[in-house]
C-alpha cells in the first residue's frame, strides 16, 4: 500500500514508515503542499495513492466520490508526529486489510 500524507502530517513520516509503506509520498513531494483538496485526489487517484489525512474533508469526499482512492482519516486530534507513527503501525493490520477490501473506501483511525 502507498500513500499520499496530507500537507497537515509530517513529512518525515514518509521515511519513518518506508518499511510498512514503500513508495509512499508526501503532498511536498509531489508539488501539491499548497493544492486544494481535489488536486490532491485526483493524484492520488491517478497514482493508485490512498489518502491519509486529519482533514475531515477527504472523509466527506470519500463519501461522496467513493474510491479510488482510499482515505484514512486519522481523527486524533493535536498529537506528535511519533504518535501518528505509533498509532499507523500498531494499526498496520488494519490497514492491510482495508487496503485489501475491493469495496471499502474509507478508514477512521483514532
């Protein structure tokens, strides 16, 4: 599974998680720090990218769209980067098989 972190996570989650996630990206990487959130989904789409956001507008996009591409929604509210990284790994199962559901669209995580 890659994914495409939002401009609202860190960076430095794309190189702390590239052992779970390889080829993963963040919005920097791709010119889109600054994009509206539709840009950024219909890259991800294009680039077979699930979404990870705080954003609660990709969840509603997702729901409206449908996918592609996936959207996990982190719903923890002000937290370190460390602790979205504790809480994508311990969820890594979870992940999996949402990634793997050829019907699931969207994924809260908390």
């Amino acid at each position: 599974m890659r994914l495409l972190f939002d401009q609202n996570l860190s960076p430095r989650l794309k190189r702390k998680l590239e052992g779970l996630f390889p080829g993963s990206l963040h919005v920097r990487d791709v010119g889109l720090a600054a994009a509206e959130d539709l840009a950024l989904w219909e890259y991800a789409k294009g680039h077979g990218l699930t979404i990870i956001s705080k954003d609660s507008d990709f969840r509603q996009l997702s729901f409206a769209l449908g996918q592609p591409p996936k959207v996990v929604w982190i719903q923890s509210g002000n937290c370190s980067t460390s602790e979205i990284e504790s809480l994508l790994r311990d969820r890594f199962a979870d992940l999996k098989e949402f990634h793997e559901d050829r019907e699931g669209a969207f994924l809260a995580l908390s």
